[in-house]
C-alpha cells in the first residue's frame, strides 16, 4: 500500500487550506508564490488527493448519436487550469485546459478512464468531443486522463470528471522543489498570516496524509509480530522442556549405544527426528489455516499482494531449524556425557 504507484507525483505536494479571498486573488497570489525560487507550481481546487471523493452530481453522455443518463456514480473535482499539470497526470487522449480558451472555463469536461468506459465509449480517443453534461453544465469532452489512486488503497479507482472551477476550491496546492522546504514554508507562513489573518498556519502534505491512512495496516503487522515472537518464545521453552524430559527418560539407552560405538551424529539424529516430525505436523496443519485465512483478510483490500508458497518455505525451514537447535543442546549434553554415569544411575 505504501510502495504502491499512484499514477502521479505525490512528492513535495503541500495543501493549504484557500477562503473567498484568496481565490478571488489567487491570479497575483499565484504570480507572487512563482516568483520564490523553492515553489515549482501552484494550484488550487475542490479536493486533493489523499481526501475522500464525496461529490457527484448526474449527468448524460452522448452514446452513439443519443444522449444518455448516466447509470453510475461519477466524482466531480472542480480545478484550475494547470491542476493536471502540477499532479503530472498522464493523457490517454485530448487535451488540458486552456487558460486562453473562454470556453474551457465553462464547458469543457476531462474525464478519467475509468469513467470513460463506464459510459461505454469503446475507446479514449472515441471520447474526445462528445457532449457531455453533468450537473447544471453542459459542453463536451476535451480530454480523458490515465486512472490514479486520488483515495487511499482502501478504495478502488473511481470514475472522475474534471471542470474548471467557478468558487468551489478550498485548496491551495503548492509544489516546493528539492533543497528548499524550510526556507519555502517560513515563506508561506508568513503570507497565510496575512491571507487568512487570525487563523493558525495549517497545511499538510499528500505524501504525509497518505501515509496516515494506513496506520492501522501498521499497528496490526506490529502486534502481529509482537505476538508471533512471544508464541515462539514459549514453544521454544515447551520444547526444551520436552526435550529435556524426553532425554532423561532415554539416559540408560544413550549410554548404552554410547558403549556399543554409535556415534555423537546418529545420536542426534536419532533424539531429534522426534520432534521434528512433530514440527512437521504442526506445520501441516497450520499452513492450510494461515493461507485461508490470509486470503480472507486480504479480501477487504482492492489491491493487494498474492501470498504465495516461499513465506511458507520459509517459514516452515525458520521453524524446524529452532526445534533442531533447542533439541540439540539437551541431546549433545546427553550424548557427550560419560555413558558409565548413565548406566551406573540404573
């Protein structure tokens, strides 16, 4: 989840939070930001990603030479023009927004491709000037984006539509460059002091909030192996008192085959094949319980890993090599011992 690709460049991505003043200022606000040498780009809009997509409106799709409502939920994200730009968004066909173009402000639509084959255009150049409407605006389709993870991997892709906004943007995305983050967000402290006066600094960044999501992912892996390590702390105690027990049940047998000349590796084999049969067992029966049962976890996560056989292998070899070497200090003890000490006891 957290190496994952998201199909755009979540890397220095800063978000704070915009108010009416701003947007209605952020021409200059914007000019002014470009001008520092540690900011690469800036942008605003509806939502960013790392955030839930929460807004959807209907909307019809010319399908064919008809007009057609549209049967499924599509997520609206009302952006600046060079929104796309900034994130590094890749285009299957079509094209931006164009500043220059007036139009472009009020009917143009980009979709994403998952929206793009929801409505049942065959391809993404087939999507490229048809009407489209959605919500209370009406226009057609100047380009279709590659899918990207916007939400956290908890969720699948979503279909998406893209529309210039006209007010609804509540984020301020700033793109810092390598090598100037402190100096750049002292900077941008101080202008948000006056942008957003009486309120506190506030900002966060997409790589950070991404991350925050899945820390639930990561207490469960830690107390997953917080628990795995005391389990086997105490099969490796149980062992050795086993094995403990078993051996000194064995003192008179050891000390005999001692004096009939077997040797100190055939005794090893011999006391510890014992127990790594009974290893093998536990194995047998908890691989096929493990597999299922991570399949079934792994079943509440869209994109997820297959588990595979070598986690298995491994840790199938992790397991009988402890039994051998916790069964072989008792089993060496016993078996380099003076066998008339043995047979002298009896």
């Amino acid at each position: 989840m957290k190496t994952k690709d998201l199909g755009f460049d979540k890397k220095n991505l800063v978000v704070l939070p915009s108010n009416d003043e701003i947007h209605k200022n952020f021409k200059s606000i914007k000019a002014r930001l470009l001008a520092q040498q540690g900011i690469s780009d800036v942008t605003f809009s509806s939502r960013v990603p790392s955030g839930r997509l929460l807004d959807s409106q209907g909307g019809a799709a010319e399908v064919g030479k008809e007009m057609q409502n549209i049967s499924f939920r599509i997520a609206d994200i009302h952006v600046d023009h060079d929104y796309l730009n900034v994130l590094n968004i890749k285009f299957l066909a079509g094209r931006n927004f164009d500043v220059n173009l007036a139009s472009d402000s009020t009917e143009a639509f980009i979709l994403n491709k998952s929206a793009v084959l929801g409505i049942g255009w065959t391809s993404m150049e087939e999507a490229i000037g048809k009407k489209f409407n959605y919500g209370g605006r009406k226009g057609y389709v100047i380009g279709v984006v590659d899918d990207f993870h916007f939400e956290s991997l908890h969720q699948s892709i979503a279909p998406i539509v893209f529309v210039i906004t006209n007010g609804r943007a509540r984020n301020v995305m700033v793109k810092l460059k390598d090598g100037f983050k402190d100096e750049t967000m002292a900077y941008l402290k101080e202008q948000w002091s006056f942008l957003r006066p009486g309120y506190d600094f506030d900002y966060y960044t997409v790589a950070d909030r991404f991350d925050e999501q899945y820390v639930a992912e990561e207490k469960l892996g830690q107390l997953v192996t917080y628990f795995s390590l005391l389990a086997l702390f105490v099969a490796i105690l149980g062992l050795f008192g086993l094995s403990s027990f078993s051996i000194q049940q064995r003192t008179k047998e050891i000390g005999i085959r001692k004096v009939m000349g077997a040797p100190i590796s055939g005794l090893l084999m011999l006391l510890t094949r014992k127990f790594t049969f009974l290893v093998v067992i536990g194995l047998i029966l908890a691989v096929p319980a493990t597999y299922f049962g991570m399949e079934y976890w792994l079943e509440n996560f869209p994109y997820r890993v297959g588990i595979g056989i070598w986690p298995f292998v491994y840790g199938g070899a992790f397991a009988i090599l402890f039994a051998i070497v916790t069964v072989s200090y008792e089993v060496l003890k016993a078996a380099t011992a003076n066998p008339v000490n043995a047979l002298r006891n009896e």
